[in-house]
C-alpha cells in the first residue's frame, strides 16, 4: 500500500502521514498464515524464521501476532518506516477505520484531520 491515500470500509478518507505513530503503541497485531508468508518473502526470509524473530503466541492462545520491542514499538518499525509496508497485515492496513479503540485520535493524527477537517 504505497499510496498516501487511504480510503477504508467505514468511509473516511485521510492522507496518512506515515509518521509511524500507530506502530509505537502497544498492540495486538494478529497475523494469519498467508500474511506470514508474505511478510517473510518480502524479507527474504524462511517462514519459519519470520515466525521466530517477529512473533509471538497471543495471550489467548490462539494464533500469532507481531511481536514488540521492549517500548512497546513494533518488532517491524525501522525509524518511521514499516519493513514490510507493502504487505502489512489487514490490522494494520485497516488501522484506525475497521478498528480503533477510545484516544485513537491522540495517536492517529491523519485520522484526526479526517473527522475534523478545520483541525
């Protein structure tokens, strides 16, 4: 997802700033099978070896999800660029239409502008 603008289901339009803000929150970034697979192609990298290095067991126990850094960012941010920008997962592409939690506006600042142009 290379463009700049992002148009999701809930139908807000916003230019996101690729400030990286909403990778440096705490989260819970599920990843399916297929996104791994892409994720680790994009790198280079066995799927075996994404897993290992960029994730871990969700609390639930249930799947996988991206692993963080000991702040909290996460395991993909390089400065204010994801590794795998092109093939990010659905969470993190659909962030913060499909889902948001309350102060996402705080984090979110794209998202903002969005539902308050004048801002």
């Amino acid at each position: 997802m290379n463009d700049s603008t992002d148009t999701h289901p809930m139908n807000n339009k916003y230019t996101c700033l690729h400030c990286g803000a909403c990778c440096r929150i705490r989260g819970f970034v599920r990843v399916t099978p297929e996104e791994i697979d892409r994720m680790a192609s994009l790198l280079g990298i066995p799927p075996h070896d994404f897993i290992e290095r960029y994730t871990r067991l969700a609390q639930d126990r249930s799947g996988l999800e991206l692993a963080e850094k000991e702040n909290g960012k996460c395991v993909l941010l390089a400065g204010n660029d994801c590794l795998v920008q092109q093939v990010k997962p659905r969470q993190c592409r659909t962030f913060p239409d499909e889902w948001r939690y309350p102060g996402v506006e705080e984090i979110c600042k794209a998202y903002m502008k969005s539902i308050t142009p004048n801002s």
